[in-house]
C-alpha cells in the first residue's frame, strides 16, 4: 500500500472538524428561538459512507452533533450532511417530493436497517416521490432517516435552515 500524504491528511481532517465547531457555535447561537436545542460537537463512531456504489463503515470518528429533536449534522471526508429522523406516518409524497428536490444529493433509508436505502441519488437519478413513497409504505420501518450531503459547511447551514422550514411546513418536528 503506497503511503498517503499525511499531511493532507492531516490539514484535511483539521478543517473538517474546525468547520463543524463553527457550524455548531453559530447554531446554538442561532437555533433555540426556533424551539430546538443544539448539543455540542462528539466523535462518532461506527458510521457508513457511500463510496464506489456501496455503503461502507468508517471504523474512525467523524464529528457530529444533535439539534433536538430530531436531526444530526456532521462531517464525513466524502461529505458534509444532516440526518433528519422521520415517523413513517409523518412522511407524505409532497415531503418526499420537495425533499428530494430541494436536496439533490440525499439519501432516504429506515432507521433499522439502514444500509437498505428507498433513495440514493448516486444510484437512483430522478425517480418519482410516488416511487419513493411507495417503498417507504411497504416497509416495516417505523423511522425513516432523510439525509442530505453537502460541499462545504457553509451549504450545510443553509440546508440545515431550509430543511427546518420544510419540516415545520409539514409538521415533522416533535417540538
């Protein structure tokens, strides 16, 4: 195995983890008049990223952190990304729709067996909220995990304020 430059490595997962401190402070500044609270910054453990058509674990931390209720923000070295747990009764074809089209590179999955996605937007391209919506009615999950990946911390502020917009519009929220 030829060696990595560590020092990519290095300065890389440096302004991982710097911009999801930032990202934090700025919303705990930001979120609690909206009924949410933000927890601080952890090391997560045990996650899976998309790479080469295939969920694959992370066997090392990234950061992350909870706005409660019901979403988690974070990190990964493929992407920037919320996590918003939804009830299965809460979830409607015009959420899955605006969803979807708001968030162009998300993932929709059950909270249990999460490797098994209803979406993909690597491998799914542009499908039908019906379709979508369709799989999630058959499934025997009872949560439904709406992730979305982003660029830069920067998009993912923004994405984390719209996905709160959309949420309150269609009363996903447990606030």
């Amino acid at each position: 195995m030829a060696k990595p430059n560590v020092r990519e490595i290095h300065d890389f997962l440096n302004e991982m983890w710097e911009s999801i401190f930032t990202l934090n402070e700025e919303l705990k500044a930001e979120l609690p008049g909206e009924g949410f609270k933000v927890e601080d910054v952890e090391e997560v453990f045990g996650a899976y990223v998309f790479l080469d058509g295939e969920w694959r674990l992370m066997k090392y931390p990234h950061p992350a952190f909870e706005i409660k209720p019901q979403i988690e923000v974070g990190a990964t070295p493929e992407s920037y990304y919320f996590v918003v747990a939804v009830p299965k009764e809460k979830v409607s074809e015009n959420f899955v729709g605006l969803f979807i089209e708001i968030f162009p590179r998300s993932f929709i999955y059950g909270a249990e067996d999460f490797l098994n996605d209803v979406y993909n937007w690597r491998r799914d391209g542009r499908v039908s909220p019906t379709e979508v919506l369709e799989k999630i009615s058959r499934s025997d999950e009872k949560v439904f995990q709406f992730e979305a990946n982003f660029g830069s911390a920067k998009a993912l502020k923004q994405g984390v304020k719209r996905l709160i917009e959309l949420g309150k519009r269609f009363e996903i929220f447990d606030l």
